[in-house]
C-alpha cells in the first residue's frame, strides 16, 4: 500500500510538476473534436446496417484517459465505438446461438457498407479488418498533423449474461466483453474520483510509454485505476497507489476485467511490468519525501517524463521545443518553482495549472 503522503505536509512541487505534465500530454481541442466528429459520423453510417440494434462509445476518448501522441510511433487519437446487431435479425451468429457462426463474413460486409455510406464524406478513407475491429483511416491530416483513426467493433449482445460477445477475426470466434460497462464505471460519479482516477491513468499511460518496449495495455492501467485509486487522494497519491498497489496485484496474478466478463488482461512480460510500476513508484516516493527540494524533485521526476520534465533547471521540455518548432509564434519558458507559457511578443502569460483534458468546463 502505498504511503498517505499527503497527511505528513503540504505538498507542492510534485504536484506542480504533475500539472504540468498533464498539461502538456493533454490532447489539444481540435484533435479531440475532429476525433469524435469521425467517431460520429461512423457510428451512425453504421447504425444504417440492415439488422442494427445500437451503437455505443468506448475507448480512452471515451473514458477521458487519452493522451495526445508523445512519440513518433504512436498512430495518434484513435477514437474507439462499437455496433452491436440486433439478434432477431441476425439468428445465426455466435457462440450461444444455434449454428454458432463466426463473425468475419459479417465484418466484411458491414465494411462494404461503410465504404458506400462514407464515401462523400471521407473520400481518402482506407478500412481495414483487424483482430477485433475495423479500422477506419481517415487521411485528411488536421492543420496540426493529426489524423484521428476510428475502431469499430461489431458486437451482440450474449444471451441471457452480461456484455457483449465481440470478434476475433484471426480465428473467425467470438470473445466475451463489457466495452460499455468499461465506460460506465471510469465516467462514474462522485466527481472528484472521477477526476483524479482520470488524472493517474493519463500520467501512467504516459509513463508507460516511456521507453520503446511499452509494458502494460493502456486498459491495464485504467483497471488498477479502478481498483486502487479511492477518493480523498491528490495527483500524486492517485498515481502512487496506482503504481504500488497495481504492482503487487500484478505479482500474484493477471489483472481481472473490472466488469467481470472477459478474461484476465494479458500481459506479455509480467516481471518486467512489475519492475517498471515498482521503478516508476520509487522514483514518485523520493519526489514526495523532498517535496520541500524542487531540484530533487524535478530529477526523480524527469526519470519518468523525460519528454515532459525538463532535463537540467531553466530548460525548456522535449515536448515543448517540439510544439516551438511546429508552432514558431509562441514559444515556453521554464521560471523557478513553477512553469510558464507566454507569447514571444510577451503579450500575455498563462499559468500551467489550467484546466486540461478530463476535466469539466
């Protein structure tokens, strides 16, 4: 369990630090709308699929865990919905129905009807079937480079049993989940643990994908989210029950789906995911217990963001010399115990703790 660190003396620097980041892995505005604007428009060409019963979001868009992409081999927004047919009109699918049949002929055909129903709206667009959805590229690059994708899923509902049963395509079966029911409890009330529970996620998403060989699916760590973080935690106290409890969970089994209908969350190396979150908690703990010591703080704090912590005092961010050069009329200076963005001109300064993406308006 990890330490209540929050009750020993007022935090400030780590949790400065923590803004700041948040900030800057926070999808900006356009991406976001431009994403769910596809997502939208996919779901309800799809929803004109003879035999359709609903559609629904899901995904980290959904869950309000995104980030932006923090690498060059990250494929960008992905904005994740599902279809989900109505089995009066489609008898003979899945497993619980009487001639069993698999998904992948239904897949392609409702990719035939997307292509047709999407075809004045999004000309350049390619589908692609993959092992649980379909993905939908765009190709109409945003002003900023983005080019948010679309995943859908084709769904039924099981019967008589919670969820859905959802496609595997490599070997034409079906798997059970609960995508919706995902949504639901990280969208939860109360507000404030929705928030701060959205705040950890973000930040280990982050830190997960720090180094090339990424250890943990993004829903593993939505679902030790769940599962550790209670109310009345700051930031930093989400994040290090996030990563300490979830570490030792993680050492005596798989993690179990929050909804309780899939399997356990698969993953590829468990000893090496127990000793990122155990590296990643070690590293937070020191910050926290020099608060006080903001150099001390920023060095602990860069071994997990180095894109996002300034590498020496005064220096500016990775990710903010990045965003100078995509965007030469503004630029960010870094000030002693806090952080500042300004115009070149010096028109105008802003503060970092603003709101960022998870957060009401």
């Amino acid at each position: 369990m990890a330490k209540n660190t929050g009750k020993a003396h007022l935090l400030k620097h780590t949790l400065i630090y923590l803004d700041d980041i948040r900030s800057q892995i926070a999808p900006d505005d356009l991406s976001l709308k431009e994403a769910a604007d596809r997502r939208d428009t996919v779901r309800m060409a799809a929803e004109r699929f003879p035999g359709s019963l609903r559609s629904f979001n899901s995904g980290s868009l959904a869950h309000r865990t995104a980030n932006c992409p923090i690498h060059q081999r990250d494929a960008g927004l992905d904005a994740d919905c599902g279809l989900v047919l109505d089995r009066r009109a489609w008898t003979r699918l899945g497993p619980d129905s009487s001639f069993s049949a698999g998904p992948t002929e239904t897949v392609r055909e409702l990719i035939s009807h997307l292509k047709g129903e999407l075809a004045g709206t999004y000309p350049n667009a390619t589908y692609e079937m993959t092992k649980r959805a379909i993905l939908i590229r765009v190709n109409e690059p945003l002003p900023n480079g983005q080019d948010p994708t679309i995943d859908l899923v084709l769904a039924l509902d099981r019967r008589g049993k919670p969820g859905l049963w959802i496609p595997n395509t490599h070997n034409d079966t079906w798997d059970a989940s609960h995508p919706e029911e995902h949504t639901g409890l990280l969208t939860a009330d109360p507000c404030d643990l929705r928030l701060v529970r959205q705040h950890a996620i973000r930040l280990g998403k982050a830190e997960n994908k720090r180094e090339e060989d990424v250890p943990l699916c993004s829903f593993n760590l939505e679902a030790f989210g769940l599962m550790f973080v209670t109310r009345h935690r700051n930031d930093a106290e989400a994040l290090l029950v996030l990563w300490t409890d979830g570490a030792a969970d993680l050492r005596r089994r798989l993690t179990p789906d929050p909804a309780g209908v899939s399997k356990p969350i698969n993953v590829e190396d468990v000893a090496y995911a127990v000793m990122r979150l155990e590296f990643a908690a070690g590293h937070l703990q020191a910050a926290l217990d020099r608060d006080w010591d903001e150099e001390h703080v920023r060095s602990h704090l860069y071994e997990l963001w180095p894109e996002f912590v300034s590498s020496y005092p005064g220096a500016e961010t990775k990710a903010r010399l990045v965003a100078a050069s995509r965007n030469p009329a503004s630029s960010v200076y870094y000030s002693g115990a806090g952080l500042s963005t300004a115009t070149v001109a010096g028109a105008a300064t802003v503060a970092t703790s603003v709101r960022s993406y998870g957060e009401p308006h």
